[in-house]
C-alpha cells in the first residue's frame, strides 16, 4: 500500500523507514522548491502548534525551530541578519509583552 506524504523530511527519515523494511521515494530539490517545501514546512509545524496539548507543545518547538534556520539560509540570511531585523521590528512595532488582541478597526467612510 502506498502512503504518500508530499513533503520535506529529515535528512534521516528516508533511511529509518528503510530499516523498517518499507521502500522510501525522495529526491533532493532544487533552491525553488526547497525553498516552497521550508515554508510548507513551517506552516505544517505551525498548524500541529495549534493542535498541541501544553504537555505536548514543548515538544513541537525544536522541529519548528529547526525549520527556521535553513529557511533563513535558503533565502540568504545569516542567523544573526534574522536576529537584527527581529529586534528591529521590536523596537519599531512592539513585542507581544502587553498581549494585545485587535478585533477590529473603524475606518472612516
């Protein structure tokens, strides 16, 4: 039976699911699709964020964060460039320290 996932995996998986006695199918991508597969990436890490219970949650956090850093690189930033542009919207528009929620604005007509 096949199983398909369509997605980025660990340098590792194919092997492991090899040792399992299942025949894995992959390719290495090109810089574009790598690139769309990391962002799909992030949003899958994120989504699975959102279903996490908060015992689970922590466990989530290194796959996301591993999947920021060659997202960074793959665009052409270092981890430290990231970094400063962080702390550079920070500065400019704020953190998230006062847990604001924005339901709506009223603009004039």
């Amino acid at each position: 039976m096949r199983v398909d996932h369509g997605k980025l995996v660990r340098d590792r998986i194919p092997a492991i699911i090899e040792s399992r006695g299942y025949r894995a199918v992959a390719h290495t991508l090109d810089e574009d699709s790598y690139r769309t597969a990391l962002l799909a990436k992030l949003a899958e890490e994120a989504r699975e964020a959102q279903r996490a219970t908060a015992d689970d949650l922590p466990l989530s956090w290194p796959t996301s964060w591993r999947s920021f850093r060659p997202l960074t690189e793959a665009f052409g930033l270092t981890w430290g460039q990231l970094q400063e542009l962080a702390a550079d919207k920070r500065t400019h528009r704020g953190g998230f320290r006062q847990r604001l929620f924005l339901y709506y604005v009223d603009q004039p007509e």
